[in-house]
C-alpha cells in the first residue's frame, strides 16, 4: 500500500519532504561513529523531528506515538520503522548540537534563492522563555557573596588559634581559599594518624578536640567549595537555577501567582524578514539592550542594512556599532511615546523642556537660570563601551521657587541644599535626535508597522498558536537545538501558508488607507 496516496497533493508534509531534501546533510552523517551501525537514516530523522515542531510535538515520547500511529509521519520514514523515544532524544542531544546552525543557515539560503527574503530590513525583537528548572531552585549572588563573606571573617578568626592548639601554623592571606583548608586537614588527618586516635561517631559517645577540630575544618571545606562553584556558575549574571545553570531568573509576562515572581528563562530573541525568522538567539541577558549586537554580528553574512528594533534596544553603544558598521537602523527612543504626553511636555525638569545655549554650552531653566557644564564623567558599559557623560549643575538653586518641581528624586541631602543637575550624552543625544526624525520620516512609520506585524507575530505564533512556552531540555547548547528545531518549523509553516494564499515574494505589509 502506498501511504502517500492518503496525503493531500498541497498538505505540508510534502513541502516539508521537498525542502529538506535539497539540504546538505554530510556535517550530520559525520556526527556518527564509523564504527557503529545507523539504526535510522539520519536524514529522515531531521525530518520527523522538524515535522513534529511544525505541529506543536515537542516531546521524545509523542514523536515515536506519532511515528506508530500518524499517517504523515509515517510517509516521512517510507519503509523504515518506527524510531523509538531514545533514540529521538540522543538524536536531538547528542548529534544536531555541532550541526544544528548550518542546517538552519541552510533552509535560510534555500529561502534567499526562492526570492522569499527582502535581504534589506529585518526587524528584530526577544522575549522571554520559561527553562525547564525548579521556580524556587534559586541561587542569587548578593546573598552568595554575603555568605561567605560570614564564613571568611569566621575563618580567619577561629582557624589560626584552632592551628595553634595543636602545635600548627595556619596562614592566613586576604582570602582563604579550598586549597588552604585541604593543606589543614592534610595536616590534621597526618596528626590523628601519628597520635593514633581513633574517631568516634553515635550517640553517646565522647568527640576528642582533634575530631571536634577537624570536622570543622571539613565544613568550611565544604562550604567554602560550595561558593566557590556558584561563584564559577554566576559569571556576569546576579542569579541562576540549580536545576538549569545556564538559565537566569527573569520576570515572565506569564505570572502565574500574580505577585511578578521572577522564574528560570532564556532570553530568545529573533530576526524576521519578509515573515520568516532568519536568524534566531538564546541569550543568558536579561535586557534586550544587550543582544542587538550579537544579533546583528548573525547577520553580517546576508548583507542586512535597515535593522529595525522597538525601544528596548535603544542605547548609545547600538548606535555607534551601527553607525561604523554601515547599518541604516530604526530603533525607536524610549521617550518616544512619552514625550508626546502633556505631562511630559509641562515638565520642568526636563533637559527637554530647557532652551539650549549653544555659545556658552549651558541650559536656561523654568525660572531663566543658567545650568552650565561642570564637568565630565566618563564610564563603560557591561560590554566595555565607553561613555561620557557630560554633568551639567545650576549654582542659582537657593532661592527657587520651583525647586520642588525641578529637581526630583530620592535622596539623603534635604532639598534646600540640593542644586539642579543634568547628565547628558552629547553623543547619545545626537545619536537620538536623529533617530527620532528618521524613524518619523515615510519609510520609518512603515517599517514600524511591519515590526509589531512580523516579529511580534512570529513571536505570538510560537507561543500561542504553536503552544512553546517552556523549554524541555537543559542548558544552553541544548535549548539553542531546541529554539532554532522550533524556528524551522516556524518557517516551513509560514512558506506552506503564503504558498496557498499566494503571497509569496511579498516582503512587507502595506497599510490600507481609507
């Protein structure tokens, strides 16, 4: 019997088939052992996995039920049998991380060639994804730090006068580290052997001060290790789950207990093109701000110009990276929407409320008051990007009227001694000025609309639609298999969709006037 006589002529799976078959897969054959027998042709396992993303069949187990028991799955492995959960599972772990980004790289450049993608504006966005950790698994470094700062001021403390009791010098530097305390207990256990002492453990019995000492000695140890390899596991982030190191406690839009508890995720982000994810990210980031860059870097190989992103990304260390790097961006200000608020606009203590005097670099206020440059103030950002910052201070503060409404801001100064000052980057400020009449000009407002269409469509596509909210695997290499298996789909689906509606090789929305 012919399987392939139940299958719809237009059903997906046949697109699937057809697309995936102009794939390379040499990188994936050598991923196996020469010495061992392939069960199942990898190739057709690429495929069953990639199909089951398609359709929101995520886990090991519901693929080899739907290989047994699914039509379309069935005609996807021919004459082949049924894979078994394990083996989709060592084939999802363990052969498609060294592979997994030339493959999609791959279905990408089938696209280019299709003439799917515009290969000019791409629009860009993240969000958020639950790991698959405990939500209460959670280490936070301040509190680690905290810790074993107690524990080193113990130490240094008790375990030089410890030493001494029993005739041993115990060196104590700036920080004690593990090795220190293996050297003391090397000493001790050498001790107890010389002495011949015998331990004593149970109820009842009496501890001798060499055991008391040296059971202390090994809890330090221990706990000294401990904050050692949290601290290894931190790196640049302020928390991580024990379950899923890799993955940071972040704030979800799903709040379960309504209380903006934060959980163990991933920061995804995506590149869209012509409705098609075209480059996709797993970052440890909890701001966006952070990822445009290596985002960008991704896509440095398609010859994108017209990055557009929402205001999440904006700061002065983008803009410049993509002034020197020929990147015609659309990033919308953070100010933008407010900006247009009476509130906003009847604020006093803005700078942009202020009129400018260019002559003597300085800022007149509310009450005609000059704020002059006092000095500058030069910084780096997390990834080292300089920046300076110039502050501006208004010595004609005293008797103002309008202090209350100027200056604003918790602070331990009471207000009478307090004086306005402004922090401004004259950089960033050009940087943004620009920004805001390029992205109202004709082309912006279109990309704009484009980017809440397609991005944070995709975005609600994977979610809703397709039901991805938690990842199944642990740690980074593997979720980053798991995001880009899901971006297949996504894109298979969405080529299947423009296909039947005859919409392919339209890259952008047009807004219907009335």
């Amino acid at each position: 019997m012919d399987i392939g006589e139940m299958i719809p002529v237009d059903d997906s799976v046949r697109l699937l088939s057809v697309v995936l078959e102009r794939m390379d897969y040499s990188k994936l054959y050598a991923a196996y052992s020469r010495m061992g027998r392939i069960e199942i042709s990898p190739r057709r396992l690429f495929k069953i996995v990639v199909y089951g993303y398609m359709n929101g069949i995520y886990s090991s187990r519901k693929l080899e039920q739907a290989c047994r028991r699914d039509v379309n799955f069935m005609y996807l492995l021919g004459r082949e049998k049924a894979p078994n959960h394990a083996t989709i599972a060592r084939f999802r772990s363990e052969r498609l991380p060294a592979v997994i980004d030339d493959l999609f790289s791959q279905l990408v450049r089938l696209l280019e060639e299709a003439g799917e993608l515009s290969l000019s504006s791409v629009f860009i966005d993240g969000t958020k994804l639950e790991a698959n950790a405990n939500r209460y698994s959670f280490v936070w470094k301040k509190s680690t730090q905290m810790n074993e700062q107690k524990l080193q001021a113990r130490m240094k403390s008790d375990l030089p006068t410890l030493a001494a009791e029993f005739g041993l010098r115990f060196h104590v530097g700036q920080k004690i580290k593990a090795k220190d305390l293996k050297k003391l207990r090397k000493r001790l256990k050498a001790l107890q052997a010389e002495r011949g002492i015998v331990f004593v453990h149970g109820k009842g019995q009496r501890k001798s001060p060499l055991q008391r000492a040296l059971e202390k000695v090994e809890d330090c140890l221990t706990r000294q290790k401990q904050y050692d390899d949290y601290n290894h596991s931190f790196g640049e982030r302020d928390s991580f789950s024990k379950t899923d190191r890799d993955a940071t406690f972040m704030r979800m839009k799903e709040d379960h207990m309504k209380n903006g508890q934060l959980k163990p995720g991933y920061n995804a982000t995506l590149a869209v093109d012509a409705e098609y994810i075209v480059a996709a990210m797993i970052s440890q980031e909890r701001s966006d701000s952070q990822t445009l860059i290596p985002m960008l870097e991704t896509l440095k190989g398609l010859g994108y110009t017209k990055p557009v992103a929402d205001a999440g990304y904006e700061s002065e260390e983008n803009y410049t990276w993509c002034e020197k790097n020929g990147q015609f961006a659309f990033i919308k200000p953070r100010n933008h929407d407010t900006a247009k608020t009476k509130k906003y606009r009847t604020n006093i203590g803005k700078r942009e409320n202020m009129r400018y005097d260019a002559n003597t670099d300085s800022y007149l206020c509310h009450m005609g008051r000059p704020i002059r440059a006092a000095y500058e103030k030069k910084t780096k950002s997390k990834a080292g990007y300089p920046i300076v910052t110039t502050v501006y201070t208004c010595s004609e503060c005293t008797d103002c009227p309008h202090k209350a409404q100027c200056i604003k801001g918790a602070s331990k100064t009471p207000l009478e001694q307090r004086s306005k000052n402004l922090y401004i980057s004259k950089t960033f400020l050009r940087q943004r000025e620009q920004m805001q009449e390029r992205i109202q000009s004709e082309e912006g407002i279109l990309l704009r609309i484009n980017r809440s269409i397609q991005v944070e469509g995709a975005f609600g596509v994977l979610k809703q639609d397709m039901g991805f909210r938690r990842f199944l695997m642990r740690g980074s290499v593997k979720v980053k298999i798991e995001f880009l298996l899901l971006c297949m789909g996504y894109n298979l689906n969405k080529l299947h969709n423009k296909t039947q509606s005859s919409r392919c090789g339209k890259y952008l929305h047009i807004p219907k006037t009335a």
